[in-house]
C-alpha cells in the first residue's frame, strides 16, 4: 500500500468514501522499517518538548486573517 495525500479545507466533510477509507485503515497496523522506526519514549518526550517551547516562543494573535507575532 502507498501513501496518499488529501487536502482538507476549512470547513470541509469527508466523503462517505473517503470515512470508509479513513475507517478500513484505522483497523490496520502500522509497520516499522529500518527506514521507519518506533519512536521512543526518549525521541517522544523530545519532540513533545521542542513543540510546547515553539508554541511558547511563537503565541500569534489573530485579527481579521492576519497573524500578529508577539515577543
């Protein structure tokens, strides 16, 4: 099986096609690789950090579609 890429706008449903998909593939497992590995827990609660230091680093205010970046 490959990978396939949806875009999904604001505001869009899914096909019931699409929630079939979406639900047949939920079921499967996921299978490492070499290439692909299980993340530890250790890369986990490292990725996990770096994410709450960016959204600290980066809290915007948004006002009529504009993104405003505070310091």
């Amino acid at each position: 099986m490959g990978i396939t890429k949806s875009t999904v706008r604001v505001g869009q449903k899914p096909t019931k096609e699409q929630l079939k998909q979406i639900r047949e593939i939920a079921k499967k497992p996921i299978h490492y690789t070499k290439d692909c590995p299980e993340s530890t827990p250790e890369a986990l609660a490292e990725f996990a950090a770096m994410a709450h230091a960016r959204r600290k680093a980066f809290k915007s205010v948004r006002h009529s579609g504009c993104s405003v970046k505070q310091g």
